[in-house]
C-alpha cells in the first residue's frame, strides 16, 4: 500500500537546526524531501539586556516562552535553575519541549498554540500587576505583551535572539527551481514567507503562482496572503504532523 504523499515534492525552509523532525514527518507519509532553510537565529548584536534579564528573573512573577529559540537562546543564562516564586508558560508542544531538555517543567501549556491562546489561558493568573517576562525574537508581534498589559499584568520584553537571511539561500533556491516549479512549500513563520518571496526579487509576481505553500497556522498563512498567495494547505493542530496532515488532505481534494 502507497504512502499518502508517495513521490510529491515538498521544499522544507525552517533554520537547518530546527527542520529535522519536520523532514522525517513528510518522509514517513512518503514525500521527496528537499531542504531550503531560510532562517538562521543569531544572538541579538547587544546580548547585555537578555544576560540582566537572567540575572534579575527573582523580580519576576512568570517567565514566558512563545517559541524553542527563545527557550535555548534564554535558559543556559539561568545556570539551570529557575527561582522558585518564578512559574512558566510556554505557546505550544515544541516549546514546551525545549524546556524540558532544561530539566523545567511548564505551569502552563497555551491549547490553542499561538499568541492569543496564550494571553487566554495566561491572563486569569497575571492580575493585581503581576511581572510577567517575555524574551522574544526581534520580529515579535506585540501580541502577547499588549493582552498581558489589558490584563494587569507588568510586561517586560526582552530581546533574546535575531534572524537572518542564511547566506547560501540563493544558490540553494536557485538549485532547487531553476528548472522546476516551486510546488510544495512549507512555511512555519511570517519571516520565512518574507524571506522566500525575496529570493525571487522582481521576478516574485511571475512566479509565486506555482507556489503551493504549506502554513503552520493563520498568522503565517496571512503574511503569505499579504504577498498575493493562498495558502493551499494550513495546519488546523501545532506541530509536525499537523502540517503533513493538511497537506495529506488537500492532495486528497486536489487542492
């Protein structure tokens, strides 16, 4: 019996560290894997206010992580141990995991894995101006901080790493579609989809119609509509199998 996905090409663009487990999802449904990261995580130029935040995490009420970079970019700072008035909260299953390769155990594990299911479930527990720490990328919607703010709660934000352009993405991508349509594409964050679309230049808008973009979720699904292109499949659950699942279901519907 085939695989679901025998023989269809999918492009996967998450940072080379990150894509692992990614591939072996779409590997095991029976996808020709191809890999294009687009995305390297870098410490921020002034690593000096994410190491004070370290320090002083005793001032704070709770320690919040929206994404695994965030997590590995903080947690070696803290000398392996949290204060113990210190209770956390984590976006999703892959943060949450993060953390635990720390020996740290979440509080609070958002359902719904995305910003607003976070100050959803966070918001009851930060009143009476609870300090609330957010180490973020420097891209980070203000999101999460302005629900925790309309909640009572004191947040701080804090830069804990950057992204950037990997240098051999354009000779990869040139690789890769010189002579083939872009086909399937995954697309796990809106700074993915930006730096996809720029790799084409001028030549995006004649292009960006062989795109079949796979989004991890609507927030990145509408940087992808932004650039003129509807997402062909979109995770309706966080993680792996969520992505190769809504890629199952539209080459089953001929999307």
């Amino acid at each position: 019996m085939s695989s679901p996905l025998t023989g269809l090409r999918v492009v996967i663009t998450r940072s080379e560290h990150q894509s692992d487990a990614l591939a072996a999802a779409f590997l095991a449904a029976g996808a020709r894997v191809e890999l294009l990261p687009l995305l390297e995580v870098v410490p921020p130029a002034d690593p000096r206010p994410l190491e004070r935040a370290a320090t002083e995490l005793a001032l704070y009420d709770w320690l919040v992580f929206t994404s695994a970079n965030a997590v590995e970019a903080f947690m070696p700072l803290t000398g392996g141990a949290l204060p113990t008035r210190v209770r956390v909260a984590v976006v999703g299953p892959a943060t949450a995991e993060a953390l635990r390769g720390f020996e740290v155990e979440p509080f609070l594990e958002a359902r719904q894995a995305d910003a607003e299911g976070l100050v959803a479930e966070l918001a009851p527990y930060v009143t009476r101006r609870r300090r609330v720490l957010l180490p973020q990328a420097s891209d980070a919607r203000p999101t999460l901080a302005d629900g925790l703010t309309a909640a009572g709660a004191e947040a701080v934000t804090i830069m804990a790493y950057d992204k950037r352009l990997p240098p051999e993405a354009s000779r990869r991508a040139a690789e890769l579609f010189a002579a083939e349509p872009l086909g399937w594409v995954t697309f796990t964050s809106p700074r993915i989809v930006r730096h996809f679309a720029g790799l084409f230049g001028n030549d995006w808008e004649r292009r960006r119609g062989e795109l079949r973009a796979v989004s991890i979720g609507p927030v990145t699904s509408a940087e992808l509509r932004r650039l003129g292109v509807e997402p062909a499949a979109e995770a309706t659950r966080p993680g792996d199998e969520g992505m190769v699942a809504a890629v199952v279901e539209a080459s089953r519907s001929g999307r």
